[in-house]
C-alpha cells in the first residue's frame, strides 16, 4: 500500500477571517510532492505505485474476502469545515475549474457564476 503524504505537506486551516468574511483554505506547503514547486509527477509517494499493485488491488475488489485489504487504500477522512463545507470538497472545487478550462478553453459558467456570487456576497 502507499502511505498517505506526510503531514507537513497538508494544508492548514488557520483561524483567519479575510476581508469581506472570505475563509481561505491555504495550499498545500513547498518542497517535495504536494506543492507548487512539484505535482504528481514529481511526488515521491506516487512514484511507489506500479501497475502489479493496482492490479492486485483490482482483483481484490472481486474477492469478498480481501475487503480488509481494500480499507488499507481508503482516503483519510477530513473533517474539517469551512463555511460548513468540507475541506476536501472546496478542496476538488478548484481542481474541477481547471479541468473544465482545460476541457473547454476558457473559464467555465460554473466558475463565473462562483466569482460571482462571492462578489456580492463580499
């Protein structure tokens, strides 16, 4: 299995109130891996994953009895709440913005809408 990043690669929330009431959700912290200065490619736990250990996890999902095999590559779960959201969903919302400008070429209704909506909100 391939253990999840080390903490110190996490982002923070810290107890912040921005102007307008804008909670913020900081990226993850520079150096190796998760960061600016790298990506997937680039991170040392993704470079542990090879083709044998997702197709022995892939056979484990026909097989009832290796379900305690498969928990070992559950997520960890976040519960921490930003304005009563989780952190991993504003988390992929970005995420999501940047595969539809990908996709599309330009910044998606979806996105617009969001910049929006906090305009008037601020």
């Amino acid at each position: 299995p391939v253990p999840p990043p080390p903490t110190q690669t996490m982002p923070r929330l810290l107890p912040q109130t921005l102007p307008g009431g804008v909670s913020l959700i900081p990226g993850p912290a520079g150096g190796e891996g998760c960061s600016s200065s790298g990506g997937c490619a680039s991170c040392p736990y993704m470079k542990m994953n090879t083709l044998s250990a997702l197709l022995d996890v892939c056979s484990a999902l026909r097989d009832p009895a290796r379900e305690a095999q498969l928990a070992r590559h559950e997520p960890v779960p976040y519960t921490e709440k930003v304005a009563g959201r989780s952190v991993a969903s504003l988390g992929c919302e970005t995420i999501l913005h940047m595969r539809d400008f990908q996709k599309e070429g330009r910044l998606s209704e979806r996105l617009v809408a969001d910049v929006l909506a906090r305009k008037r909100r601020a």
